[in-house]
C-alpha cells in the first residue's frame, strides 16, 4: 500500500520501539522512503526555552516535564500517578516478551535505580534477587544493550577509559518509581504522599545534576561523561578534549566552606568551570567559577536559540 502511495501526504507510521529493534528486517526499502524520527523524553532546552523559569520551583517543574504526559501537572499528582503510569509504559513495551525476559529487564531497571550503574553490579543485584543464576555480566549484557538502544537506559562512558561505562535511567520519574520500589517496595505496598514528597526532595539534587549536565549538552554541543576521581557533577568533552566541567549545588544556601571544596575539585582541570545554582544570593561568599543560575540559564539559551 505504501509503496503504491495510495497514502496522505502527511503519514505517519508508529511502532513498538522494542519490535523495531528486535526485527530482522532493519534493511527495509521502507527505510528510504520515510524519515525516522525517535520520539524520546522532551529535551531540557526546549523545556527551558518554552517555559522561562524564573526560580528554584519552577526549574524544577522543568525536571518532572521531561515525560511528556505530565506537563502542567503538579509534581504530587505525578508521583502518585507513577506507582500506575511507569509500570504501564514499560509493560506495553515489553508485551511481546517472554515472562523470563520481562524479569529480566524488570530487574536490571530495579538494581539502576537502586544506584547499580555498572553492568557487574547489575548482574550481582539480579543474582541477589534471585532471577539471574549467576552474578556474571554476560547473564544480562545483552538486556542493558537492548534497553539503551529503546531508551530505557542511558549509558555514560567514563573519561579516559575506554572500556566500562555508568548506567542510568533517562527521566527522574522513571529512576523515582524504580528507586521507590527497590527500597521501599513501591508497587507491593501503597507508600503515602507525604512520603513520596520527602523521598522526592532528596532525589531532586541528584536530577538536577542530570537535567544541567544534558542542557549544558545541548547549548554548546559537547558529550557528557563522568569523572569519577574526584567526582565531577558535569563534565562534557569536544573529541577527546574535556571542554567544561562543573558542579550543581541545587539548595537554599551555599556556605563558603562548600564554595571553596568545589573550587579546590575543579581546579585540577584545565577548561572552563561553572558552578550552577538556583541563584546568585545563595552564595555565603566570593569565587572566580563562572556562576550560573536560572535567570542566566534562560537568557543564554534565549541567546543561543
């Protein structure tokens, strides 16, 4: 039919991003004859540029509307909606699977959550769980690779190695829901509002860490990886060459002490060093790092738009 053109003009073709990866047939004439385009999380520039957060909240109003569906909700509403909407999202993506495969990816989302972020501690959490019958990588290498390439995981390589990289799951609010459920048994028990919140706000830092590194990302084209020593929130490379790193301290009161760690960890690389914060008046004192807080954010990618 399609290759007939008995179509409209505007036509889409909609598949299951798990059947697509699994099919045989990736070398389709039908690859020619239309534009694939992945319809993944919102990015956090367009959220930024559509939005203009003028505060703390509201940036982080900005994290939660990553997944589309919740945009102009209130975060509460979305954390109860979770317990439902995520089991729902990955269910329908996974339908087609064996039950062993489901547990499986089930598992491997859990132990990310549970801040498992190398392939062997994954193996090892799915060995503790008992669904995996050893603690060996290659047990379920082949489930993290398939659940990076349908956008259920994110893989951060590591700078200067050229073997190993962290895992993470692409949105705060499916890390929120698989960390809720492999610490608190989210999904197994009915955990209150009140709790959620507080189990929200603790996270927050953490998805602040991962929204500024992808929006810095986006407005100067670099590649995101992770310094692990010392531990760098941000650090984004042109090639080989770190160009930027940085830190987010995401709170209500930065003490000079805090400032001058921060300066002591990023003082060891040669390139440029911003320090984000929600805004200026945080700061308990005076430092060379370029400073970043919302109202920069907004006008430089007005900027760079």
């Amino acid at each position: 039919l399609i290759q007939s053109g008995e179509f409209p003009e505007n036509f889409l073709l909609i598949t299951s991003t798990l059947h697509y990866y699994l099919s045989s047939n990736l070398r389709s004439p039908l690859l020619g004859m239309v534009l694939e385009k992945k319809v993944g999380l919102i990015s956090p520039k367009d959220l930024v540029k559509t939005l203009k957060p003028k505060n703390k909240r509201e940036m982080e109003l900005c994290f939660f509307y990553q997944e589309p569906v919740f945009i102009g909700r209130r975060i509460e509403e979305g954390l109860i909606a979770a317990e439902g909407f995520i089991p729902l999202l990955v269910g329908e993506i996974l339908k087609e699977e064996e039950i062993a495969v489901t547990k499986r990816i089930e598992g491997v989302l859990e132990a990310v959550g549970n801040g498992e972020n190398t392939v062997t501690e994954i193996a090892g959490y799915l060995h503790s769980k008992g669904i995996i019958p050893a603690p060996s990588a290659h047990l379920i290498s082949k489930y993290v690779y398939l659940l990076e390439k349908i956008g259920l995981l994110e893989k951060i390589d590591i700078f200067k190695k050229k073997k190993g990289a962290l895992r993470r799951l692409p949105s705060p609010l499916l890390d929120f829901y698989y960390f809720c459920k492999a610490k608190y048994g989210l999904g197994e028990v009915q955990l209150p509002l009140e709790f959620l919140k507080k189990v929200w706000e603790r996270k927050v830092p953490q998805y602040a860490e991962w929204f500024f590194e992808k929006l810095f990302s986006e407005i100067f084209g670099l590649k995101p990886v992770k310094i692990l020593k010392p531990e760098i929130d941000i650090a984004l490379l042109r090639g080989r060459r770190l160009e930027i790193v940085g830190e987010v301290k995401w709170k209500d009161r930065v003490s000079k002490k805090e400032l001058l760690e921060v300066e002591e960890r990023l003082s060891k690389f040669d390139c440029k060093k911003i320090l984000v914060v929600p805004e200026k008046g945080v700061l308990e004192g005076e430092t060379d790092l370029e400073i970043w807080d919302v109202e920069r954010i907004v006008e430089e990618i007005g900027k760079n738009s």
